[in-house]
C-alpha cells in the first residue's frame, strides 16, 4: 500500500515543479547520454581492432629502413642510397637467409604519370613480388595476380577503383588492356576485388596498379624500397625474427636503421591506446554524469527547502523519518530514471552517427545499455540521499512555527 | 482514569545567550473523555504545552505520560508512530498539502500505516461525509473555504480514530460564523464519540463551552476550572 503512495505522489510532485524536473532529467540524461555512446564507442573500436587482427593475420610484420646519413663522416652518397636493386634482391633472399621467414614482398612507390588511352589515370604503381598477393590477402577480381614467372615481364594488376575506370571507357572485361606507365608499356593481366585494409598495409591497393619488381627495375633502376612485408611461419616468436633480421641487414648493409613491426606490437600497441581511450572515456562519463548527479542534488535541495512545512506536517501527522526520505528517494529515481532512458535513447542516435562517420559497423551493445541506466539509477539515488537526509532531520515544530 | 499526566513539566528554550522557561513547573491531569479548553495570552505557552502533550516536543525536565507511559526511551519514529495512531491534530492554518485533493489529505496519516489502499479511502470518505465534505472530494485545499478546509483538516485528525484530539486555534483563521460552526463540531465531537478534545483558544466565549477551563499566564496555570454541563 505504501509504495502505491510513494510512487504516486512522487510522479505528482515531478509533474507539479516541471521546469525543475526537466532540469534535473537533463542533467541526468547528458551524463547517461555520455556514457552509453561513450561505451559503444569503446565496444565498436574493439571489434574493429579485432576484425581488423583476423584480417590481418597474426604473422604479418613489416620492415622499414632509415639510412642514418652522417654527412659529417663524409659519406659518399651515391652509395649509401641502398635501397637499389642491391637492397632489393637482399630482401628477397631474406626468406632463405632467416629462420621463420615464410614469404617476403618488398614493396615500392613509383610516382610516375600513368595513362590509359590517352587520358592520364590518378594512380600510384607499387612495384612488388608475387607474395604481396598472399601477404596483403588479396582476391582476384578477374585474370590473375602478378605469378613468379612474371619477372621482367611488362604485366600490370590494378585494384578495383583503377579497374572501373578503366571499364567507364568501354568495354566489359579489362584483360589485355594497355597502359603507359612512365615511357614504358604495360599490359593488364588482371584485377582485385575490393580491398578493405590491413594495419600493416598502408597502400591505397583499391586505387594502385601492380607491377612486378624487376619490371620496375628495367626502367627505374633508382626506385626505392619503402617497405618490405614479412610473412612469419606460425607459432615463430617475433622477437627472435626481428633481431636475426636486423643482424642479416646489418652485415650487408652497415649504417642501416632497420625497424621492425611485428603483429606482436602492434597488438601490444593496440591494446595500450585502448586502455588510454577507455580511461579517457570513462573520465568524461564520469564528469558529465557528476555535473547531472549534482544537478539533481540541487534540485532536490530546493525543492525540500520550498517543502519544509508540508515535511513538517507529514511528519507531525506520523511519517517516520524513513517516509519522508523515501519520498524524496522515489523522486530523484524517477528523475534519475527517465533522465537515464532518455540518454540512452540519445545516444543511440548519436552512436549510430559516429559509427557512420567513421565507417565502422554499428553497434549498441546492451552491456552499454545496462552499464547507462544502473549508472544514472545509482547517480540519482547517490546524489538524492543527501536532500533526502536533509528533509527527514528537519523539525517538525521548527517549521511549522516558523509559519 | 486519567489519560494526560504532566507532572513538574519544565521547558526552557535558549534565545541567543538568555535562557526561558516558557512552562514553569506545571503539574496537570486530564480524563480520559474530557473537552478541555486552553487559553491564555499570546505567549504564555499554550502551543509549547500542547507540543509536548502532542509529542512533537520533549519537555526539558519534568515527566509527561500519556495513558501512563513515558517516553525518555523512545525515538522520533517511534513517536512518530503513537502520533499517528493515538492523536489527531487541528491547526490554525488547517495546514492541508497543497497539492493534495481533500480526499487524498484525509488519507495521508492512513498511507503511513500500512492498511488496505481501499480502506483507507473507504474510511476518508466517511468523515468527508460526517463533515459534509463529500462534494469536494476531489479539490484541493485552495479551491475550498477557510471553514471546508478546517472541517477536511478535522477529517483528517479523526481519521485514524484516534484517542486524543489536540486542536490549537482551530478557529483562529476563522470567521465568527464559521468559528461557531467549526466550534459545535467539535462540542458534538466529543458528545457522539467521548473522545478526549484538547482546544487551545484566545476566545473566552468558546472556551465557556467546554467541560474544563486551563488558563496559562507566562508559563504557570492560574486558572483550573471544571464546569458541570
Ligand atoms: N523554538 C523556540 N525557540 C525559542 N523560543 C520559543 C520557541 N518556541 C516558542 N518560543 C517562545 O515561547 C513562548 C511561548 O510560545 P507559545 O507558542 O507556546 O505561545 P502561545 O501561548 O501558543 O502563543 P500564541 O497565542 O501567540 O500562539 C513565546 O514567547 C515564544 O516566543
Ligand atoms: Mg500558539
């Protein structure tokens, strides 16, 4: 019977102070609002750390030089430009020359113009090896990938935004194309489906065009290796590869800076900027639903200020001092309530837009759900007890004398 | 039997450095069944009195019984409780919640028993009915009279049928009219159920209807007078 009263008159008193609710629920619902998006966010950034490791492959690492040039050593520079066809080949035999090393895929950029019939073609060339294609796990879209027997052959691939390109100026299949890369020929053997992207590979595959190492080295014997992707057999310890590699280059190539990055560090990496971000994210919740916990606090305590004598005769008429708190306990989780709703509603609004935004899956996790509403609840019961302590210590003869 | 025991009742409030005694040494009994009237000039203690005799107030020394207990021991919630069961109070300003409908006033003092929801409305309507309240049931306290307001005030003392009824200034806001209105209630109150009615009043002509006349001067009974009706 009691608790029928209770709720009643607490929704009562709400919808009799309006403004001051909406206040409160506002503040309560920022603060929840921050939270659940806060958390999905958080939940959608992990998954898609974590799709992004299945699709990567744990085995994966690549291989970056910086050549320490030390002009002051005089130096001469002709040669200590390594990243030749010297350097290349070397990478190459990487695979044979390592423990554990299962395929190697050197890669480089050559920015040269690229045409297509006579209209030029916005693409970068990444000259590379057959494995770049098990490496970066790439699907063939039509024809083939660039095969080991290729060598110096002047065969071309393009990723799928190159391929429709190519198909708006004609024809269906796109096998047997020219395309002028430089001053040089090529012919087109296939295409990629689209690519979506690896942590490691940082090529525009989708908008790039293949060709073969040794092809490029025909006609620019001065491309540079930018990096070199390294496939690891299974169950190889990283650490171990990263540092017979950098031994192996450091005999044949002195002054080189090698830098390694394994899947290992990544994940490490990873896993670091996560708890960075969870930290971070937990803090702004936690601010912003303190600044509602207080409002509803503030609220509370004007509103027990202006309801002295009706305290005074409800508890002159027999409420204990547990009535009156549940009284204002009732209110505050009223408001803590719809407030709390209310922001998790919000926030699905605003999770789906940044997950839009950011081209990641969406997702609304009812963990997020759960953690938003039992944390506004405990937020309006925590910030409501203080004024609802107040309002029972209050005299009953004190305030109605004071009449 | 006597309900009301007050004996060597002291109460002394501190008013900045300066100490009062507003009820000096007052012994009193009253019947169980009596309608008694308690007057006096403003200030003289009247409503002190009838806090403690209440038990909204605990007097500084002294000891008050009521139906021979005593009450060093207990706390507010418990005071609370014998409140609520054994006493009904009337004030001045009738002191009804605003946002309350007559009806739903009337019930307040049954929602902190635990009873029967439609019991309790059950018992509210019945003394909105005895009061000639049943047609404003439903408004609130500022949509009523002076008079309604006080009858649904008196409907809610007498709603958890209590022993005891303490009215202080029951008519104070009231007009001459109304004030004899509210004032045969009472009388025919106590002549239908011979509950105990304590009235607290500044009106000599009303308190020359009650059974037993108490007049307090600066905190000390000068006048204890029993009248045959
Ligand atoms: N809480 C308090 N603190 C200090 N003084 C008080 C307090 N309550 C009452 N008094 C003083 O005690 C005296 C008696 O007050 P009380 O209210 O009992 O008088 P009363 O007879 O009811 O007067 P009235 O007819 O005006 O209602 C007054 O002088 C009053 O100022
Ligand atoms: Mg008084």
């Amino acid at each position: 019977m009691k608790w029928k009263f209770y709720w009643r008159e607490a929704l009562n008193n709400l919808w009799l102070s309006k403004l001051r609710s909406i206040l409160a629920i506002i503040g309560i619902l920022v603060g929840s609002a921050a939270v659940v998006t806060l958390v999905s966010i958080g939940e959608m950034a992990k998954y898609k750390a974590l799709s992004e490791f299945k699709t990567l492959g744990m085995n994966l690492a690549s291989l970056v030089v910086n050549q320490n040039m030390d002009f002051n050593a005089g130096i001469d520079l002709t040669r200590t430009l390594i990243p030749d066809y010297n350097y290349a080949q070397s990478m190459l035999t990487l695979a044979t020359k390592v423990a554990n090393i299962q395929e190697v895929a050197p890669v480089a950029t050559l920015s040269l113009p690229a045409y297509y019939a006579g209209k030029k073609l916005e693409a970068p060339i990444i000259a590379t090896t057959y494995s770049y294609q098990t490496l970066a796990n790439l699907q063939i879209q039509e024809g083939r990938f660039l095969h080991r027997l290729d060598r110096n052959n002047y065969f071309c691939v393009v990723g799928s935004d190159i391929a429709n390109q190519l198909k708006n100026n004609g024809s269906n299949s796109i096998i047997g194309k020219e395309l002028q890369l430089g001053n040089a020929y090529f012919t087109v053997i296939g295409s990629i489906k689209p690519w979506i992207g690896n942590a490691f590979i940082s090529n525009n595959v989708n908008g790039s065009v293949f060709i073969s190492l040794a092809a490029a080295h025909n006609f620019a014997p001065n491309l540079y290796i930018d990096t070199t992707l390294l496939q690891l057999k299974p169950d190889s310890d990283p650490d171990q590869i990263e540092t017979d590699v950098k031994n192996f280059l450091a005999a044949k190539f002195p002054g080189l800076e090698v830098t390694v990055k394994t899947g290992k560090q990544l994940i490490v990496s990873m896993t670091h900027q996560k708890n960075v971000f969870t930290w971070m994210l937990g803090l702004i919740g936690g601010i912003a639903l303190l600044v509602g916990g207080i409002g509803i606090m503030n609220v509370m305590l004007v509103s027990v200020t202006e309801r002295r004598r009706e305290i005074g005769i409800r508890l002159a008429i027999g409420a204990r001092r547990a009535d009156i708190q549940i009284m204002f306990l009732c209110e505050a989780i009223i408001l803590a309530t719809i407030g709390g709703v209310t922001g998790i509603i919000i926030s699905l609004f605003i999770t789906r837009i940044v997950a839009e935004f950011l081209t990641w899956e969406f997702m609304f996790s009812g963990s997020a759900v759960l953690i938003g509403f039992f944390v506004s609840l405990f937020t309006g019961i925590f910030f409501g007890i203080y004024p609802a302590y107040q309002a029972s210590k209050l005299n009953p003869i004190d305030v109605l004398r004071a009449e | 039997m006597s309900l009301i025991k007050l004996d060597h009742i002291v109460k002394t409030y501190q008013v900045g450095h300066e100490k009062r005694d507003v009820l000096k040494d007052l012994c009193l009994t009253i019947k169980e069944g009596s309608l008694v009237a308690i007057i006096g000039a403003s200030g003289s203690g009247k409503t002190t009195l009838m806090n403690i005799i209440g038990l909204l107030d605990q007097p500084t020394l002294g000891e008050y019984q009521l139906r021979g207990q005593s009450f060093h021991n207990l706390n507010a919630d418990d005071l609370a409780r014998i409140r609520n069961q054994e006493i009904g109070f009337v004030f001045q300003f009738f002191y009804l919640l605003p946002r309350l409908n007559a009806l739903e006033n009337v019930m307040l003092p049954l929602q902190y028993q635990n009873i029967d929801p439609k019991l309790a409305q059950e018992k509210a309507l019945h003394w909105l009915e005895k009061m000639g309240l049943t047609h404003v049931a439903q408004q609130k306290p500022q949509q009523l009279s002076g008079g309604q307001q006080q009858r649904v005030a008196i409907a809610r003392a007498l709603v958890t049928n209590p022993s005891l009824i303490l009215a202080d200034e029951p008519t104070g806001a009231l007009d001459s009219k109304t004030s004899d209105d509210i004032l045969n209630l009472f009388i025919s109150l106590h002549a239908h159920t011979q509950k105990t009615i304590i009235i607290i009043t500044h009106n000599p002509q009303i308190a020359e209807q009650c059974h037993r006349i108490i007049q307090l001067q600066d905190g000390e009974i000068i006048r204890d007078e029993e009248r045959q009706k």
